[in-house]
C-alpha cells in the first residue's frame, strides 16, 4: 500500500533500540536501517524477495558510519542461509568479509555460494589461514577443494591454535611437517605451544630416537 502511495522503497531511518552500535554513538541516537536490512537481519524471507521484486537497491548500506552493513552481510552474520540465497540471485556483490563472516559462523551452505561468486582470483585474505584458526575441518575442505592457496601460513596457524585434525589433513595432502619459514618451523611451533598431539604428528616419519628426542623438548 505505501508503495503506491509512492514511498521510498529505499529509505534509511533511525533505529533507537537494536542490538548494533549507533551511527552517533556519542548522543545514542541509533543506526541506520531500512527495511530490507531489517528484514535480512531477522530472516524474513518473504519481506526480503517483495522488496527486491519491487527494485529495491540490494547494495544499500546500513549501520554504523564506520562499519557499513549490506543486507548480504547482515543475512550472513545471522546464518540466514535462504536469504543470503536470494539476495545472491538478485546481484548482491560479495566481497572477502562476506567469506570471512561464513568461515567465522563456520556456515558451510553460505560459504559455498558466496566462493561460487567470489572465486579464488586476486583473493587478498587468507580464507586457508582464518578457517585453520577456526579449526572446522568441514570448512576448510571446502575452500582447499576450491583451490584456495597458502598452505603454509594455514599449516602454522592450525599448529599455533592447537588444531590437530587440521593440521593431520594438510599433511595428508603433501604438507612439508619440515616446513620453515622466516623466523619460525613446524615443529618450532609446536613445541613453543606445547602441542604433544601435533608434534607427534609432525614427527611421526622421523626416526625414533629425533621423535623421543623433541618430545621431551616439549614437556
């Protein structure tokens, strides 16, 4: 009804009470929303594709003056799987903190769709290195079948955050356990944060007496 009334489907107001920071957060006057930021904040489809149906601009951004929210980031923070769907379909453009918020709420669906978009080129985060941190095996497969590189900063991530598993699927997939780098190894690592489980996995085609050998390093 308002929209034939000739209201402007892409209107920004003023939230006073909502869970995100204010735009003037020094007189607590709120934040900017619109309806389809709301309405891809809170999940609700069916308002999501009538507003798009009737043209409404899927890159306006809300929020905060210093942290401008889409709608696609908003679906996606909140595991709003069907929305950040359709918000794909109508041309939302992703961008590396989309794929970093799915790796974070480890959505896997999300994830999918959004590096379907996104691709591997010119990829300036290391997707490999934040999901290692995040220690989802599940996540991780997912972004290493897709190509994404840097295994090595990924491998030392996993180590200094105590992640076996996935520091046991990268040395599955031909990962050196010798691996140096500027100023810092594997198993150095390792050591340093006590990771027995780790060391023995980075050791276990040493000989035994060097296995023996660091592991009492590490006690």
């Amino acid at each position: 009804m308002l929209l034939g009334h000739r209201a402007d489907i892409n209107y920004k107001y003023i939230e006073r009470h909502a869970p995100r920071m204010a735009l003037y957060p020094h007189d607590e006057r709120g934040h900017a929303s619109t309806a389809l930021s709301v309405a891809a904040r809170l999940g609700h489809l069916d308002l999501v594709t009538f507003l798009l149906a009737n043209n409404f601009d899927v890159e306006v951004t809300t929020g905060a003056s210093s942290l401008w929210e889409t709608a696609l980031y908003l679906a996606i923070s909140k595991g709003h799987e069907q929305v950040v769907e359709v918000l794909l379909a109508h041309g939302a453009d992703v961008e590396g903190g989309h794929v970093s918020t799915a790796i974070e709420q480890r959505n896997k669906k999300s994830l999918e769709m959004l590096i379907t978009k996104y691709g591997t080129e010119n990829c300036q985060t290391n997707f490999l290195e934040l999901a290692a941190e995040a220690g989802d095996t599940e996540i991780f497969q997912i972004l290493f079948d897709r190509g994404f590189e840097d295994q090595e900063k990924a491998f030392l991530k996993a180590i200094e955050c105590g992640q076996e598993e996935i520091v046991a699927l990268l040395l599955s997939q031909g990962t050196d356990p010798d691996l140096p780098t500027i100023g810092e190894c594997a198993i150095g690592k390792a050591i340093v944060h006590r990771a027995i489980g780790i060391i023995e996995l980075l050791i276990f085609i040493r000989k035994p007496y060097e296995a023996q050998k660091l592991l009492l390093l590490s006690i």
